[in-house]
C-alpha cells in the first residue's frame, strides 16, 4: 500500500564542498529539535569517519547513537545501489521510525545521484526529499579558492599544457549550487558585507530558480528553518543536472545511445588519506604548527582527532586550507584507545608519505 506524500518520512539532504560547515549545522540542528526524532545518514571521504564521531559525541536525545549510521565506503554518488538504498531501507524497516531523516554527504560528492535515488521503488513510496541545503563556506569562496578567474586560468594553461580543462573544484561547487532548495552563505562573519552581496549574487547566477539563500556564521541556524521545505526535490531532480549528466548526454547526442562512455566524477581527481601520530604535548600549538604543513602541500582538508598527553578529552581537529579549528569535544572512554589519526584530502598526486612526516613532524 503507498503512502500518502503526508505519510511520507521527510529527509534533508545537506551537501556542500570540504569543510563548509555541514556537520556543525546539522550539530545545530539537533540541538533544536524540539523532540523530532532525527536519523543521521553521514557518508565521508576517506577512511577515518570524523563527522559521525563527533556527531555521536554531541550528546543530544533526539539523534541517539544507534540513529547515526555512516557509510564510509566511498563517496555516497558513486555507491547508491550497494550502500545507501540498503541502508535506507534497513532504516525504514525499524520498529521505531525516524520522524526525520538527514543526510550528509561527503564533501566530494554529487547530490544529483542521491536524489534521483529516492525514485528507487523500494524508497519512494515511504521518504520524500523534503529539501537539498547546500553550505557553502563563505569566506573560502569571497578568497577566490572556487571562483572562475578567465584571465587567471588562460595563464596558467600557456604555462602548463596539461591544464587543459576547468577546475574539478570549481565543478563541484556548481554542481552543489544547481541542486540546491536552501543556499547557506556559512561564516558569514568573516566576511564583509560588500564581498558577502557579490558572492551571493555569483551563487544566485548559478541557477535560473528562486533558491533562498540564509547569511549566517558558526552554522546557527535552527531546525525549524532547515526542516519542513516540503520541496519533494526527487520529482524535478532532472531539471537540476550535474556537470557529469550533461557531458554523458551530449556524448550520446553525438556518438549515438548504444555508444560507450568512460563513466567518471570530478572526485577522482582527489585523494584521501590517514596519518596516526602518538599522543601530543602541548594542544595550544597545534594550528600554527599544521598551518605551514598545509600550506605548503597544499591540503585542501585536515580532520580528525589527537590525544593529548595529561588530558583526558580528545582533541577535534577541523581544518580547511590554513584556517584551523580545535576543541575538546568528549572524555576518552573506557576501553578505548587512546590515538591521535588526521584525515588529509588533497587532489590527485599529493605527496601522502611527505605529508605524514610533516604532520608527524610539526606536532611531536
């Protein structure tokens, strides 16, 4: 028997590029729940699952560990038959079902495939995409990290052959605009008000729809705005397509439907890896000591957790680019080790045995 879409569990996707602030909004959000109960779905890039840690360690009854699955087998767009439509259903066959579901996704992927996925039959008869909140960092964007720079990329191509295409970052930024309900404009504060209207003017080009786009800083934004969008963004999902869907359909426009296409996203053109280090000594040191490591190698993304000597709370690690983040989040529990392991993202071709040592370096 179908549901009513009444009847239907809501989810929000939340998306948005390396380090924009999704897990500390969807911290906010379960801290505003009002009694909502909230199914967390985190799929991560890379082997070590630092969002859903620090989610489990947030203490909030309304999303309790058992609620929080993570999927860390690969980016979430790339494995929607084997991991994410198994996991939906074992969620919804619960005796106690969610009264919400969110989803955040990896930094690296697509949102175009997940979404289409709530068309699968054993799905969309139960959940609605009730919106797709893109967080966008703000004050990475303001920098020019993502931005389309004509002159720029021409110079680097006369002085690079193999720089012959546009940025996979750049792509991906897009891609995350296209499919958005809700645009968060994160760290708002770090950035003044002229550069924060020219960015929400580029971000509003993006896409020929009315999509609201929210200002604000630390990812505060409570539930009740970012819940009950009533979007059902799976039934126009084909109106939101994605770099990748466009290049596939123009393949086949010319080539012909039965002409072979090599199947790739712009996140294989990144790679991702995991340093473990003994415990630190001294945690005040700890982001002007990686700055210069990250700057140099040029990381896009560091996170994870330390150990540090005499203190028994673990140490959150968050960095984008040279701009770090640490704080004690939870007591070491009993039974567990005590371990300090970073996840580095880098694009393709970082220099991961380097890296480890200068990491290793800079915090012993």
């Amino acid at each position: 028997m179908s549901m009513t879409d009444s009847q239907k569990i809501p989810a929000t996707v939340i998306t948005g590029f390396l380090g924009a602030g999704k897990t500390t909004l969807i911290r906010n959000l379960l801290q505003t729940a009002n009694g909502k109960r909230i199914a967390l779905i985190i799929n991560e890039f890379g082997d070590l699952g630092v969002d859903g840690e620090v989610l489990k360690g947030c203490g909030e009854e309304t999303c309790s560990e058992d609620d929080i699955v993570e999927l860390t087998n690969g980016c979430i767009c790339c494995t929607v038959a084997d991991d994410f439509v198994p996991t939906m259903t074992a969620l919804l066959e619960r005796e106690r079902r969610p009264d919400h579901i969110v989803i955040e996704t990896s930094g690296l992927a697509l949102p175009q495939p997940l979404v289409s996925a709530f068309n699968w039959p054993e799905i969309r008869e139960r959940v609605t995409v009730d919106g797709v909140v893109t967080v966008v960092d703000a004050r990475a964007v303001a920098d020019g990290r993502f931005a389309s720079d004509v002159d720029k990329v021409k110079a680097q191509r006369e002085a690079d052959e193999a720089l012959d295409h546009e940025s996979p970052l750049e792509e991906l930024f897009e891609d995350q605009i296209t499919c958005a309900d809700m645009i968060i404009l994160n760290k708002a504060d770090l950035v003044d008000d002229a550069a924060l209207d020219r960015l929400q003017g580029e971000v509003e080009s993006e896409i020929k729809r009315a999509v609201k786009v929210v200002r604000v800083a630390n990812g505060s934004l409570p539930a009740e705005v970012l819940l009950g969008l009533g979007s059902a963004t799976e039934l126009e999902v084909h109106n939101r397509k994605s770099h990748h869907e466009m290049e596939h359909e123009a393949f086949h426009a010319e080539h012909g439907e039965d002409a072979e296409h090599e199947h790739h996203h712009d996140h294989d053109d990144f790679e991702s890896f995991v340093v473990a280090l003994p415990e630190v000594s001294y945690h005040k040191g700890v982001a002007a000591s990686l700055a210069p490591v990250i700057e140099a190698h040029d990381v896009l993304r560091l996170k994870g957790f330390l150990a540090v000597k005499d203190k028994s709370m673990r140490l959150v690690v968050q960095a984008v680019g040279n701009r770090i983040d640490t704080y004690f989040d939870r007591e070491w529990q009993d039974g567990e080790t005590r371990e300090s392991r970073l996840v580095v993202i880098g694009l393709e071709g970082i220099d991961s045995e380097a890296i480890g040592e200068a990491v290793k370096a800079a915090l012993q």
